[in-house]
C-alpha cells in the first residue's frame, strides 16, 4: 500500500513528487544528471519491471499520491 520509501527521494527532480521515478528506457536513467558516477567514474541503476497500478496526476513535491477511497485512506498506486 505504500510503495517506495520516499525517505530516499527528492534531492533532485521532484516535478511529480517526492518518489522513486522509472524511465522506460535505460539510456535516459544512465545520463551523469540521474546516475551519478562514483569516484571510478561507475554508474548504477536498478532494472525492473512494474505495474503501476490506479493512477493520479502527480504534484511538485508531493510525499505521497491522492487518497483514491476516502471511506478507507486508500492511496492512488502512483502518480504521473
């Protein structure tokens, strides 16, 4: 129910929200702006695959998405 730790997030990027962003392809996650080089000059990154679920638009610096069922607090899965 509440995905990510977002407690990781949100030094940079923040347009949608404080969060864990994926990109469909792993040349735009490889850029030096997302993927920071190490003292080696080694890049990394996860590789995964997701569903992501019921959907609201996302806001600069939002923690967590909309709630989605008032009755229960039940979270949007994911903003975009």
């Amino acid at each position: 129910q509440m995905g990510f730790n977002r407690s990781y997030c949100g030094k940079n990027m923040t347009k949608y929200g404080k969060g864990v962003y994926f990109a469909r392809d792993s040349s735009y996650s490889a850029h030096p702006l997302y993927s920071k080089p190490d003292k080696n000059g080694v890049q990394s990154m996860f590789s995964v695959r997701l569903a992501i679920g019921e959907v609201c638009a996302g806001k600069k610096d939002q923690l967590v998405p909309d709630v989605r069922i008032p009755e229960t607090m039940q979270l949007y899965d994911t903003t975009t």
